[in-house]
C-alpha cells in the first residue's frame, strides 16, 4: 500500500462535478502532495467534465483530461476525513461520510453559467480557478505541513 492510499481523504463536492470540484480536486491535490488523498464528485454528476475547466486548469500546467464526472454515491462506503462543498446545492444534498471528521463550505461562483464569447467565458473560469487556487492551494499547504 502507498504513503497516498493511507493518507486521508478529502472530498470536495458540488452539484454537477464538471467545474468547481474539479478544478479545486486537481488544485488541492498538487498543493498536498502525498499529504492527502483528494477526490470530487457531485450530487447530481453532470456526466463530464467542462472543457474550459480543463483549458483553465491546462494554463497552470495541470492536467484534467483524464478526470470524470463522479456521483458522491461512489464514495458513501469510504472513510472521507474532511469533505468541502464549494457550491450551495451540494452543501445542502450533504450526507454524513464514515469517518468524517471535517466539514467545510467554500463557495465560489459556477464558471459553467458564464455568457458570451468562448474567451469571455474563460475570463470567468479563470477568475473561479484563481479564487480556488487561493483557498484551496492554503489549505493544502497548511495540512502537508501539520501532517508532516
């Protein structure tokens, strides 16, 4: 078993798990490193994964072409240590995880509501992505380092 599989999970949840938690998951887990185990999924999973958040993300160097759209159903069975909602839906479709000892809500603006031009609505993805990177990258860095 990895360092990764025994490390605690944390599950960042929205509605669709096409825009906020993925781009927050991919975020979170760079910032972490090995610290943490980090997944999305949504309560009402979209089925895909947004194409700009993934050309967002890409303009950070990170990589979401491989993500898909996951239910939290997935994860019902699993202990998830600390779970972050990052919309108001989802805060509220919230079911209790085993485990769980940490919730959280970080809500942030749905990029995938966005108007106009493609490069109008990537200014929005953009500015969701950074105010995620913001809070996200924080965080992860403040429990790699109190984990090691």
């Amino acid at each position: 078993m990895s360092a990764l599989e025994n490390s605690p999970l944390v599950l960042i949840l929205c509605t669709g798990n096409s825009c906020r938690s993925q781009m927050a998951e991919v975020l979170l887990r760079q910032a972490a490193g090995d610290s943490l185990r980090v997944e999305s999924a949504g309560s009402t999973p979209s089925g895909y994964v947004h194409p700009l958040s993934v050309k967002a993300v890409a303009e950070m160097g990170l990589d979401l072409t491989e993500a898909r759209s996951k239910s939290l159903e997935e994860f019902l069975d699993q202990e998830v240590e600390t779970v972050i909602t990052v919309c108001g839906n989802a805060d509220q479709a919230c079911p209790e995880f085993p485990g769980q000892k940490r919730r959280y809500h970080w809500p942030f603006d749905d990029p995938a509501e966005a108007e106009g031009s493609e490069e109008e609505q990537m200014g929005m993805f953009r500015r969701v992505r950074d105010e995620i990177d913001a809070v996200f990258s924080a965080y992860g860095r403040g429990r790699k380092d109190s984990i090691s």
